[in-house]
C-alpha cells in the first residue's frame, strides 16, 4: 500500500516574538504529529526540512576562506546544525528585508526600540570580558581541539570483526566482550559531547554574571565526565547503562499519561506494548538486594549500584578531588536547599538581608572549575579512542597553570571556604 504522502509543516516570517510563540503554541499539535508520522516512515524533520519552503531558492557557489569555513562548521556543530544551515541563517540574518530593518529607516524604529530587552547582561558581559582575558584567549584553543575531539566519525566495527564472530551464539564471552567495547565506545564519546556543550553553556551563563546558574551546569557535566571514565575503565558497565534508557522511557510515558490520559489513544497497542516489554526486559536485569530490616527484596533503582563519589575515585583520583566542588555545592543550588538559598542573600544595614541579584564570584569559580574538567574531558577521550593529540592536550593543561596563577586559585578556594563557615 502506497505510503500517505505528509503536508509539509512550513514556518512563516514573523514580525514580532510575540507572534512567533503564538503561531507554535497553535500548531504545536500539527509539528508533534508531523514528527511521529516521519519517525514511523524513517523520514526525519530537520531545521532545514522546516526553513524549506518559505522562500524559493537557486543553489550558488561561493569561494569561502578555509578558516572561516572551519569556523562555521564549528560553531554550527555547537548548534547540532549543518554548516550550510547555519551559513544561510547568518544571512538571512544580515540581509535588510524593508527599510526599517536594522537601520532607523523611514519610520524610525531601531532595534532597539524593536527589542526593548536583550538577551543577557550587558555589562556583567564587558566586566566579565575584561576580568578574564586571558580565560577568553584560551578558550579559542580549546574549542579548536574539542572540534577535533569530537567533530568526527566515530569508527564503526569492521565487516572482518562482525564475521569472525557470526558462527558464534550471542552469549558467548567473545561476543558480549565485542558488543561491550561498541556499547562503551558510543557512550563514552557522546556523554562526552553532551559535557563538551556543557562547559560551553557553563561559559555563557558565567559571561553574563550568572554564577549560580553556571554550578547548575557544572554539575551535570561532571557526572557525565565521572560517568564516561568509569565506563572507560569498565566497558562492560556500558550495557546497563544503556539498557536503562528503556526504564526512563517507560517513566517518563507512564507520568505522562497520568497527566494527559487520552495520550494513549496517539499511539498503537503495538508501539505501547513494545515499549512495556523492554521497560520489563531492562528492568529485570536490575539486580535485587534484601533489606536488612523486613527482609524484603529491593530492586536497583539506578544503572549502577556504584554511587558517583566511588565512580570518581576508582576512575580518576583528579576527578575525585573535585567532587564537593563540582558536585556537591551544585547540588545545593539545583535544589531547594537552606545552604543554596543563604548562598544568594547577604546582609544589610538595617539587620535584613538583599538578595544577590549577580553572582560574579561564582561565576568565575564557576568558569575556572569548568576549565579544570573540560581538560580532564578532553584527556580523557584522547587516551580512550588513542586520537593522537597528547601534545596538544598537554600544551592545554600547561596554558591551564597560566590562566589562572596560583594566587587566584588560592583566593577562590579560600572564598569558598569562608562560605562553608
């Protein structure tokens, strides 16, 4: 039976943000549904797939500088876009579309009187920019080398690898051995990735005054990093690991339908089955402990019985010196917490407290903290896939020492242990 053929969600031009998020809180439905019908006919909706259409195109050929083209590959790749993509949305960005775009035109308008708010803080920026040049100048050169890290194919096995082990039964030593090492492979490289977009989120929020919210960030990208090097060291924990993705899955649907019952109508009897039987497949592999009170079976929660302290001193001591840090204090800010909320106020003349509208302090404990596990990261990957770049990598480290000297890491942590008292 030939395939429905799908309407083509296209986005119109909009002359206000305000009329953008109505036109996607309208079509919301319409978007979600066109997904679901393209996940079943392995067609994917892509960025592109959605700018098609609002204007006719002609293919043209432009000479691009090569460092410029290596730019615009790098930064599309931070925005998980295509470099063609994000080249044509700059231009359409830089392109005038009526008189009164970007310039003050024949009705006098500016962009600034079109956007009355920015995105950020202006002068948290400028302050940020001059207290840290010298972080701002090395950062260049890390994201030139993460680019080579993880900008890149990752090897799949071998024909010749898949047919030495084909006469084989799937619970022979040689074949888990060999689905542990891919398993391990992909998880490590692209919870990597996901740490690498984290540090560069880190950077934005701390560049803008937003110290708290940085630490929010920091946390996250160090478990991931934990996480990786544990993985690392014992590739076959890579199974469990993956394999909770189908628990989370069934959660996250079961909460989902709790909220919004008619969610099930949706979806097939088949695709909800199919996902309850490997919600149950996963979740039996879970293995169960007794309680030492009532002597009642308990089933692991999470992948690992492991918790992440012990993850980070079996995988790397470096890592484990940083767990309060980079760990623990986040926690105090992601959550509702009395430390978090005593950490934002300070006290004032008259016997209250204000409360701390920018925190540059943290920020830049934010950054410098942020630095340190970019570059276990990156050391990371290189020793596991073997990518070469230990000179590289070191000169890093090196520039690290420089950045930020001695005394400004003494009086940072020296400021962190005043706020413990």
């Amino acid at each position: 039976m030939a395939k429905a053929k799908m309407r083509q969600v296209v986005i119109p031009k909009f002359s206000s943000e305000a009329e953008e998020a109505a036109w996607w809180d309208t079509h919301r439905s319409e978007i979600e549904t066109e997904i679901r019908q393209r996940m079943r006919q392995r067609t994917p909706l892509t960025l592109g797939n959605l700018l098609q259409g609002t204007k006719p195109s002609q293919p043209v050929t432009l000479r691009i500088a090569k460092e410029d083209l290596e730019t615009a590959r790098r930064l599309a790749a931070q925005k998980g876009l295509r470099y063609q993509t994000y080249i044509k949305m700059l231009l359409r960005e830089a392109l005038p579309e009526g008189p009164n775009r970007g310039t003050s035109g024949s009705a006098g308008i500016t962009d600034r009187e079109r956007y009355p708010i920015g995105i950020g803080t202006g002068e948290a920026q400028k302050q940020f920019l001059r207290d840290h040049e010298a972080f701002i100048r090395e950062s260049a050169e890390i994201y030139k080398l993460l680019h080579k890290t993880f900008i890149r194919q990752l090897v799949p096995p071998s024909d010749e690898q898949i047919k030495r082990l084909e006469h084989l039964s799937n619970s022979d030593p040689s074949v888990i051995q060999f689905e542990d090492k891919v398993m391990a492979d992909r998880t490590i490289f692209y919870l990597g990735r996901v740490a690498a977009d984290d540090f560069g989120e880190l950077v934005t929020l701390s560049g803008n005054g937003w110290g708290f919210g940085a630490f929010k960030i920091l946390r996250g990208m160090f478990e991931r990093i934990v996480t990786a090097a544990f993985i690392a060291k014992f590739p076959s924990k890579a199974r469990a690991f993956i394999e909770g993705e189908a628990i989370e899955k069934w959660k996250l649907w079961r909460r989902a339908v709790e909220v919004v019952p008619d969610l099930e109508s949706r979806y097939s009897s088949e695709e909800i089955r199919t996902l309850e039987r490997r919600y149950k497949e996963a979740q039996a592999k879970r293995s169960l402990s007794y309680c030492k009170t009532c002597k009642q079976p308990k089933t692991q929660e999470a992948w690992t019985r492991v918790d992440l302290a012990s993850m980070a001193k079996t995988a790397d001591v470096g890592l484990a010196e940083l767990y309060g840090s980079c760990y623990l204090e986040p926690t105090f800010h992601s959550h509702p917490t009395s430390l978090g909320l005593e950490r934002r106020l300070r006290p004032s003349e008259c016997g209250g407290f204000t409360y701390r509208d920018s925190s540059p302090q943290e920020a830049t404990r934010a950054v410098l903290l942020g630095h340190n596990l970019v570059l276990r990261l990156l050391a990371l990957q290189n020793n596991y896939f073997r990518l070469g770049l230990d000179e590289e990598v070191n000169s890093r480290f090196s520039a690290f020492a420089k950045v930020w000297d001695k005394q400004d890491r003494a009086d940072m942590e020296e400021t962190a242990h005043a706020q413990s008292r």
